[in-house]
C-alpha cells in the first residue's frame, strides 16, 4: 500500500500542517473609521479654522477658488457656445456638486498645516496627482456620475414640463419658466430634486474625500463612513450643508468671482469638521 492510500485510508492529510492553518484562519477584517457626534458649535469652529487656514495660505486657497471658478465659467461658456444657453443655469447650479473634488488640494495644505510640514506647491500638487493610484479617483467619478443624473433629469423635466421646444436666447427660457404655470411647475420640481440630489452627494462626500486623503481606506468605506456622520448629527450636518448650498450660490452670481473666496474656505473647514468627526487612529 502506498504512503497516499495509507493516509486516506486511515483519514490522516498529508497537508502540511502550517497550510492548513493558513486555509483555515478567518480573514480579519480591518475596522472601520469611528465618527463622532458633531454640535453647532464644532461647525462654527471648524470654520474658524478654515478661516485660519485661508489667512495663512492665502495663494493656495485663492489658485484653487480661482481654478474652479474659471472651471464654471467655461461650462457657461460653452454651453452658450453650443447654442444651449438656456441651461447655464442648470449648468451652474450642477456644477456646485464638483467642489468636494475640486477642494481636495484644501484638505492637502490643511492636513500639512496641521502636521507641522512645510507648504510646498510641488508637495501640495504631487500628493493630488499621487491620489490616481489610490481610491480617491473613484470618488471623484461617483461626483461627477452625480453631476450628469442631475443634467439628465434637467434635460426631462423640460421636456415633460415645458414640451421638446427649444430656446433661442437665455431671455427667452426665463420669460417661459418665471411666467407661466408650467414654467413655475419645472422650477418648483427642478429645484426639490437639485435639493435631493446635492443631499445625497453631500452625505456621501462630506467625510470621504478627507477621509481618503487621510487614510488608506477603499472609497465604498469612505462613502458609508460619511454617510454615518450625517446620520449620527443630523441636524447640524444639514444645516451645514444647507450653509454651504447658500454660500455657493451667492458666491456663484457675480460671474462666479465670489468663489474665488468662498471654496477655500470652505474646503479648509471641511477638513478641520473631518478631524472633529472622525476619531483618529489609536
């Protein structure tokens, strides 16, 4: 009988035996990030710090601010160019959804600041470009997936509300959505569904992009991590998010000049609400 047919018979494996531990040793499961409940209070200082921030990197917060505001200007442009001005607003208004990407480089010079590590545009810029290896790029497109669905659903409500016709001036469409029932019908369901949408992307974002700055975590964890510190302070979280809504539209109107200031200051917050919400790393 041969040494196989031995040990089958007698119900013996020939395994050794450290393989068969490693077959049968559960996977631990790294934990996830801990959040903390937030008050009025802590947004109010993380803002403070933000400000902070901005005052003492002014250059780095004005490149960015000045980064995405030409970037809304060029999506108006264009969609005038296209003959389409009739969705600049729409276009502008959508285009507020991108700042959580656009403000990574925020969190970067605040997380540096708050380290002690000396400001550096080839550091601040080197640490963005690294983050295409990692999973921050996944969110970025779950941003920008958001951004489409929202011109989509612009795109059939005019069509359900106002009929296939098109626009020849911006004039025009205004006349038909500020004076007619219909046209209050697409404005009162365009800005419900814009209000929906931006929660959501807020709850999403609020935390992940800082968290995956921070952290080696997968975007998926990120997302519910977020989602988690939303649910566990509901109420200053979405007064938060109703804050940044209003700052953002109102530093949109003049040509989007205003948000030249507005998004370093608010990316900069964001990062300081991000370490008050997430418990650090033991």
């Amino acid at each position: 009988m041969s040494h196989q047919d031995a040990a089958h018979t007698t119900g013996l494996s020939t395994t050794p035996p450290e393989t068969r531990a490693a077959e049968v040793a559960p996977v631990v499961r790294r934990a996830d990030p801990q959040v903390r409940a937030v008050t009025v209070r802590d947004i109010a200082e993380a803002v403070i710090l933000g400000l902070r921030d901005f005052q003492a990197a002014p250059l780095y917060g004005l490149a960015f601010g000045a980064f995405y505001a030409a970037g809304g200007l060029a999506i108006v442009a264009c969609a005038f160019w296209a003959g389409v001005g009739y969705l600049a607003y729409p276009l502008a208004a959508g285009f507020a959804l991108l700042g959580p990407f656009v403000a990574v480089g925020l969190y970067e010079v605040s997380r540096r600041r708050e380290a002690g590590v000396p400001l550096s545009w080839s550091g601040v810029l080197g640490t963005i470009f690294e983050q295409r290896h990692r999973e921050l790029g996944w969110m970025a497109f779950v941003t920008l997936f958001v951004f489409v669905v929202w011109m989509y659903q612009v795109r059939l409500l005019l069509a359900l509300m106002l009929g296939l016709r098109s626009f020849s001036t911006m004039q025009e469409f205004l006349t038909v959505v500020t004076t007619t029932p219909e046209g209050w019908l697409f404005l009162l369901i365009g800005h419900v569904v814009g209000a929906a949408l931006s929660l959501i992307l807020f709850s999403l974002t609020v935390v992940s992009f800082p968290l995956l700055l921070d952290r080696d975590v997968d975007f998926v964890t990120a997302m519910i991590t977020s989602v988690r510190a939303v649910v566990t302070s509901p109420v200053p979280m979405i007064g938060w998010a109703a804050t940044i809504v209003l700052l953002l539209v109102v530093a949109a109107l003049p040509g989007f000049l205003g948000l030249v200031i507005v998004l370093p200051v608010l990316g900069h917050a964001t990062w300081h609400l991000y370490r008050r919400i997430v418990v650090p790393k033991a």
